[in-house]
C-alpha cells in the first residue's frame, strides 16, 4: 500500500484552454535537415534541458522513496476532447507520408525564439465546465529529478533536487551514479543520468514538495519496497518508461539479493 505523508489538492482542474507556444524557457521546436544515403529527408525534433533523477530508498521505512504531481501533457493525453479539435492544430497529427520540404528551406537555428506573449487561441478560455475530469488523471508517479540547468555538479544538482522535493538531506558521497540514457528518442534526444541513494527518517529536514515558486505541486509518497512490481504492472497508475527502468533496477540489484 502506498503511503502519502501530505495529501495535497491536485484534483481540480477548471479553465482549460490551448494556445500557442511560442517562448517556452523549457521547449523549443525545430527542424533537422540531412541526406541519408543520398537522399533529402527532414526530422522534426524538440530541444530541451537533459536531466537527471534518483530512486530513493529509505532504510527506516524500507519504501521507495517517490514522487506524485500534476503533468498537463498526461491530463491532456488522457481527456483528448479538451484539446483536440482546437484551432491551435491546424494541421493535424498523421502518419501519412509528408512531401519533402523544400530544398532552399533555411536550416533551423541554434539561437531561441523572441521573447513575446504567447499568441492567443481563437478559442474562449474555458470555465467552469462539468466536463472536465479529475486531475487525477493526470497525476504520474516519478523518481525525484530535475533538469540541468546550472553550472553545478550533476550530483549537486540531485542533492538540491532531492532536498526541494522530498526534504531530505543527503550528502553527496551518498550519491551514487547508476546509468544514463537517452530519452523521447523519436523527438529530443534528452540525456538523463540515473541515480540512487539511501536515506533514513533521520534525514529529512523538511516536508519536500517542490518549489513553489516554480508552480511545482509535489506529493511525497512512500512505495514499500515489497510492491515494487505491483506497481510496475499497474498500468492505472500514470508512469514514465524512465521510472519503470528505475523500478526494475532496484528489484534487480537491491531487493533480490536480500
């Protein structure tokens, strides 16, 4: 059984609305011009922060260590009608064979777009709606991580992550690299080091639950480690394919040699 230490208010979703993105510090969209074997082709692809995240055991609890919050993309993946027919797409997502672009189509560049306010849908911001479903639909579990995004050590930065999210105290010999990896293959590329530690009750410093002042809206949850596989083949619950790596990892090398 899961144990949430601090529920927190995650269920309600109102005002729903699609628009343009156009100056996301998080993504940017571009195209990949390239000859294979002698043949124009073109690849459309993300640029994003390469990550890193840690599987966190407690001793004490002899749990997981994990993480729920809120993904709009999960939410809006799962309650497609909310989105689907907005003016926004207006080209819809196909697998027909595209034409080739032209051949004096610019290569995408490197620099990030503009900083100017997101363009605004034809569509009214919804309201309050009935329609809407639970955010809990759209709530995933996740290891603790975050995005590289200083000059820090990847290690320094999985302790500050750790520490914003879970509210343990973790020092940084305690630490320990596992793998990386690359995930969204098919778009981005992103490179994600994996990592793991052990802590104890006596550890924690505070509550975690992410900072704020980013919108983050973190649950700190507590998996015993006997259902760790309980939880990998429960497709109800949202999970990354990452989280499910992770998962696998731990019932491998830790718990089966107990």
């Amino acid at each position: 059984m899961v144990c949430v230490i601090k529920k927190l208010k995650m269920d309600k979703i109102t005002d729903v609305s699609v628009t343009n993105c156009t100056d996301s510090r998080y993504v940017q969209p571009f195209r990949v011009l390239y000859k294979q074997d002698g043949k124009q082709k073109f690849w459309d692809c993300t640029k994003v922060h390469d990550s890193v995240s840690v599987l966190i055991y407690n001793k004490t609890r002899d749990a997981l260590v994990c993480v729920k919050q809120f993904r709009p993309a999960v939410y809006m993946s799962r309650h497609k009608e909310l989105w689907e027919n907005s003016p926004v797409f207006s080209s819809p997502l196909s697998l027909k064979p595209k034409p080739p672009p032209p051949t004096n189509e610019q290569p995408p560049t490197t620099e990030p777009p503009p900083t100017t306010e997101p363009a605004a849908t034809t569509e009214p911001a919804a309201t309050s709606n009935p329609g809407y479903a639970s955010g809990a639909l759209g709530c995933a579990y996740e290891m603790c991580a975050g995005i590289i995004d200083k000059g820090s050590s990847l290690e320094q930065i999985t302790k500050e992550e750790i520490l914003e999210e879970t509210g343990y105290d973790v020092p940084l010999e305690n630490i320990e690299r596992v793998s990386s990896y690359y995930s969204g293959v098919g778009h981005s590329g992103s490179h994600q080091t994996f990592y793991y530690c052990e802590v104890a009750d006596s550890m924690m410093v505070n509550g975690g639950g992410g900072n704020v002042q980013e919108g983050e809206c973190i649950e700190v949850l507590y998996v015993p480690a006997d259902q760790v596989l309980d939880l990998l083949f429960n497709e109800e619950v949202p999970k990354s394919a990452t989280f499910c790596y992770a998962l696998l990892w731990f019932y491998h090398f830790k718990r089966s040699k107990k």
